[in-house]
C-alpha cells in the first residue's frame, strides 16, 4: 500500500491515517507530495489530481484501488485489518467512536481556523488571544473535553475506547493544536494529550515534522519565521 501525505508539520488530515498504521505496524510505503500551493497549477494539486479529483491528501492506494477521504480510509483499513482494534468490538461503543469521528470530521471549524496545525511551533500567546476574542474557539474547547471525559470514563482508557483506535487516530491533530497552542483544558483532557504523543504513531509522526524544518507562508497566520 502507498499512503499520499502532505508536510507532516502542517497536514493534520494527512496525521490521521499515518498515525493510525504506523501504531499498528501496517506496512506501506509513504509518498509525501509536499505543499507548494493549493491553486490549480501547484505541483501539490497537479501530483494529487492524477490520484483523486479533489485534489486532497490524503490518498491510500492499494493494488490499484484509490481511496481517499480520512473517514473512508480508516473504514478500508479496518476491514483489510480486521485483527486490529481499529474499531471498538462491541458493537455499541463502535457507534459511538463513529459518531465521534463523525462529528470531528464534519465540526470544530472555529478551532480549526483560528488555531491551525503546527507542530513545530509554540504559540501560547496567540492561543490566550484566540481564547480571550473567539467564543466559537471556547465552545469547540468545551465540546472536546466533554466528548473525550465521557468516552474515557466508559472504557477506562487508556484511550478513547480502550486500546488505541481510529477515533484517536481523528483527535490526535487536535492534541497537536491544544500543545502549539497551549490552548487550556481540563486534568482529563491533558492527561490523554500526553497519552495521545507518547503512542508509538503519534510520536513518530512528531519526529518527522520537527524533523521538516520547511517554512510554508500560506500555512504560517502568526508567524513570518520558523522558531530556530
């Protein structure tokens, strides 16, 4: 399988997938299709295009059959993958992590415009500021902790739904963002950001992107420099 990512520092749709195989030790190959633009006559968009015509990472290509959109891609894994707890088994808490999974795909807009990925950045002064002027940014904040609480406390953890799942894999760019950001939650929220970046994916996910030391302009609202 060839999994098509964009610059892992700034692609938290692209996080998802990666993080999710690399935690189970699904192998593929990776193709990083690095962000230049996103017009239509990018080398990103032109590379991409030929995969998918939406033009977004990421893109899974397996013996020939092309699946993009993170919630398709993790679905597809976990019927090619079905030894793994992709998925919870119970069939009740598995409706529940989909549902999370679909409310993250489809919501938390004003935290993800406000307080956009950058792993290799610290910005807690720009996430007093989002917090203080952006009541939408506040309400995302609540919603996560509440959804993650409830969650944690019915399976007992250590992750969402027990052991280490798709529904992580979904929230791990919002832990990326609640550390650039320093962005304030609750014991229970923190606690499972720590678990989230000591995962065998998610941490080797990190070392690549800190590892990029690109500098795009158009992904970078706070800054006009990397922080060397």
């Amino acid at each position: 399988m060839q999994l098509f990512i964009g610059n892992k520092n700034y692609s938290s749709w692209s996080m998802r997938p990666w993080v999710l195989m690399r935690q189970y030790e699904i192998p593929f190959e990776e193709v990083m299709v690095r962000f230049d633009a996103f017009g239509p006559g990018s080398k990103f968009k032109q590379r991409i295009e030929q995969l998918t015509p939406t033009g977004r990472v990421p893109v899974l290509v397996d013996d020939g059959l092309v699946v993009w959109d993170t919630l398709a891609i993790a679905e597809y894994l976990a019927e090619r993958f079905s030894q793994h707890p992709l998925w919870p088994r119970d069939a009740r808490q598995r409706a529940r992590a989909r549902s999370l999974c679909a409310e993250m795909h489809a919501g938390f807009s004003a935290l993800r415009s406000h307080c956009p990925q950058n792993l290799e950045a610290s910005l807690p002064e720009i996430g007093r500021r989002v917090m203080q002027e952006q009541a939408a940014v506040r309400s995302d904040l609540q919603r996560l902790q509440a959804m993650w609480s409830e969650a944690l406390r019915t399976s007992g953890g250590p992750f969402l739904f027990g052991p280490f799942g798709i529904a992580d894999a979904y929230f791990a760019p919002v832990a990326g963002r609640m550390r650039t950001y320093a962005l304030p939650v609750d014991a229970t929220a923190q606690a499972y950001v720590e678990r989230l970046f000591a995962s065998a994916g998610m941490a080797a996910w990190v070392r690549d992107a800190l590892a990029e030391r690109d500098y795009l302009a158009f992904e970078e609202p706070y800054r006009t420099a990397r922080d060397d």
